[in-house]
C-alpha cells in the first residue's frame, strides 16, 4: 500500500507498479491518481514535499491551500471535480519530490541499462534480456556513469 512506503519517493514507487514516468514539462504518463488521493498519502506526500522545499517552490498559494483543506476535510476523496483539481496538484508534488538518485535512474540508467542488454542478447547472452528491467543494476549504471562524467573513474 502507498502509505507503508518510507524509503522511496511516492513517484518511484508509481513508476515501478504502474509503469509512471515523470514527464519533463511535470506530468505523469501512466498514472492511476486514485492510489495517492486519500487523506493519509496526501499527508504524507505533503510532509515529503515540505521537507525537499518542493511544497514552496513549485506549488501556488492556493494550490498549497487547496490540498491543506483536502487534508483536513476529506478522508477519501469522492468529487470527480475534487479529484481532478488535487490530481494536477499532486502531479507537481510527485515530479518535485522524485529523489536525486530516482531522477538519475529515470534520465541515464534506464538507457544504459537497455542498451548493454541489446548489445549482450547480440552476442548471445540470453539472460541479458532481464537486464534491461533490473533497478539494481540501472542504479548501478547511472551511478557509474554520474562518476564517468566527472572523471572519476578508477584505475
């Protein structure tokens, strides 16, 4: 369930059950807005937000007001109305609040990841296919590539 996820970002956690990405212009494709819009995860995604500074800078004054009532008022959310307005509010928060480490997953591992496994089935390895949907070894390439491009590469 949404709310018993404390380590990753609620966007990465989108992302990896429902195929979300986080859109460059701050959508999301991909996502189903009825998993965060109940009191307990728009709290959570407000506290989350507060503390990257994410709840300041990126949302409006009634934007912020708006999901603050919500919070207060609403257990489940119900309006077809009501849901669309906070549903484009938590779109923000979930692409702001992405972590540093999900956004370099999502930008240059996924890649890496999908071209190495092409390259690997080209020379017959058949395992390499799972490769391309491994979120370890995405890590992995995107932190080794992070360190290639300031020339930290080890001897």
């Amino acid at each position: 369930m949404i709310e018993d996820i404390c380590e990753w970002c609620v966007l990465e956690w989108l992302r990896l059950r429902h195929k979300v990405t986080c859109m460059g212009d701050g959508s999301l494709r991909g996502v189903s807005v009825a998993y965060v819009l109940s009191r307990r995860a728009l709290a959570k995604l407000r506290l989350r937000a507060i503390r990257r500074g994410v709840w300041f800078r990126d949302l409006k004054d009634m934007e912020r007001k708006l999901l603050d009532l919500t919070i207060a008022v609403v257990e489940r959310i119900q309006s077809v109305r009501l849901a669309k307005m906070v549903s484009s509010v938590v779109e923000k928060l979930l692409c702001g609040v992405e972590s540093r480490i999900s956004r370099l997953v999502r930008l240059r591992g996924r890649g890496l990841a999908g071209k190495l496994s092409q390259v690997a089935l080209g020379w017959g390895n058949r395992s390499a296919v799972e490769w391309a949907s491994d979120l370890g070894f995405m890590e992995y390439l995107a932190v080794a590539s992070l360190d290639a491009s300031f020339g930290l590469e080890g001897g």
